[in-house]
C-alpha cells in the first residue's frame, strides 16, 4: 500500500495525462457488446479519418494482412475480427499519445520494446491456448505505460533515472524508487485508472516486477513478464541495468527454461521484421 504523499506524487503525474481518445474508448466498449456488428463498428471507426487510415495501413502490414490486400474497413474488421481491431485502435491511440514517430529517442526505444512485448504476448498467449490473445498484446503493450509516462514528462529525470540504473547496477524500477519515490508500475496502474481501461490489465501494469504476491490463478502478469524479458532480450537494453527473468513466471506459465530461449529466437524474426512499421505508423 502506497503512503498518502506517493498517492498524491502519483496522482500530480497523471493529472495533466492527455485522455484516451473518446474514440478508443468507444471502440473498446463496443468490442465488449455482443450487439456490435461488423458494419457498426467500421463506421464508427471511419468517423475518425486518421484513425480509419492508419487502421487499414496497420491491417496491411505482413504481420496482420490475411489477404492480399484489405482496402475497406469494412473488410478489415470482417477479416481480422473484432479483438485485433481493438488491439490496432489502442497500438495506434497510444502511439500517437507518447509522440510516435518523431519523439525522442528514450521514447522512441520505449514504445518500441512495449510493441515487442505486446507481439511476443500475444504469441505467447497463442501457444499457452489461452482464449483470449488481445488481452494479451494489450496487457504487454501497456506493461511501461508508466515509463512512457516518466519520459514525456520528465525527461531530464527519467534520464539521470536510466543513467543511475547503468552504473549502480540497478533495474530500472528501482532506480525510479530511488528518483521519484515510486516506479513505472505503480504509475502505470495510475494511468490506466485514469483512461478508465478495464480492470483486467490492472494486475499485469502494476506487478510485472513483482510476481511474488500473485493470485495463484492469475496467468496475464507472468506472461507479460517472459514476454518483457524476451523482448529485451531481443531488442537489447543499453540504456539500463537488465533485470533478470523470475523463475515463478516460468513456473506458473508451465514453461521450461529451454523454451523460453527458443521463443527468443523464433521471436526475434517476427519483431524485427514488424516493429518498425507497428510502432512508427
Ligand atoms: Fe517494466
């Protein structure tokens, strides 16, 4: 339990936070109504020209394009489904939120290792047949919401922040406790209290460091810890002090060690190949 003063340090961080856009909350609320149809949620969606066209770029990207070329929305949220629709619509909403293609090169790196582990989540969630994938990409690509947070707010700190963890040797968590009195997770579940984001996604956002304390049936936060650590295993971490992979999350996922190694490399491919154009649209 955070003391009275973090509470209110936390809550002065987010108390200027753009909002989620209207429009990805609508999205996310209609994807949660079985009365949605197709056609309803397309022409919500096209009422937002920007969002409509990155949406169709998005679905046409190698990773996501299941035909040879998805030209209406209409057809893009027939073919791809409603759950990676809401997943593309929350990719871009955020993306656009931290600067996207023109920020900073620490917000830049941020983005891209939360897209990373939101892909290497879902493909993880795909192998463990657990029903619901989306929910695995969004949980990975909220995990650093707080980071993203601290960066575009405070860029000269967060950076002292980054330096600190290189050369005291600490993860990067830490080193925020020691700037700001509390880290990236604790922010992160102040943000998406904030963007009123489904509860679901709480747990992951505030515990991915700390696996101890987990409900014995929660299965999303260890799996957006494996997938945190591949992805930097993947895309490397020069700016802080890695921490390592928690043998409980390995355990609670039913994953042996070897597995993980491999899901690094058959991962690496797939990241790398679909990054760039995810993260920059
Ligand atoms: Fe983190």
């Amino acid at each position: 339990m955070e003391s009275p003063e973090i509470v209110s340090r936390i809550a002065e961080m987010t108390e200027h936070l753009e909002p989620m856009p209207q429009i990805a909350t609508k999205v996310m609320e209609m994807v949660g109504d079985p009365d949605t149809s197709c056609e309803m949620l397309a022409s919500t969606i096209s009422r937002d020209p920007a969002l409509a066209s990155r949406i169709l770029s998005l679905a046409n990207t190698p990773y996501y394009r299941r035909l040879a070329s998805i030209t209406s929305l209409n057809t893009a949220v027939m073919v791809l489904g409603f759950g990676t629709i809401q997943s593309l619509v929350l990719t871009i909403a955020v993306g656009i939120m931290f600067g996207g293609a023109t920020a900073r090169k620490t917000l830049t790196q941020i983005w891209e290792h939360s897209v990373a582990t939101a892909l290497i989540s879902e493909t993880l969630g795909r192998r463990l047949a657990l029903s619901d994938q989306e929910r695995c990409y969004i949980a990975g690509l909220l995990h650093n919401v707080g980071k993203l947070v601290f960066c575009k707010a405070l860029p000269d700190r967060f950076k002292e922040v980054l330096k600190k963890s290189k050369s005291e040797r600490v993860p990067c968590f830490e080193a925020e406790k020691n700037q700001f009195g509390f880290d990236h997770a604790q922010l992160g579940e102040a943000v998406l209290q904030k963007w009123n984001l489904p509860d679901v996604y709480r747990v992951p956002v505030a515990n991915h460091h700390e696996l101890a304390a987990l409900e014995p049936t929660e299965i999303l936060t260890p799996l957006v810890h494996v997938a945190d650590r591949t992805a930097y295993e993947i895309l490397g971490s020069e700016d802080e002090q890695k921490s390592p992979l928690d043998p409980l999350a390995t355990e609670r996922l039913g994953l042996k060690e070897t597995e993980v190694v491999e899901l690094v490399s058959e991962e690496r491919e797939v990241v790398s190949e679909n990054l760039q154009l995810i993260a920059r649209l």
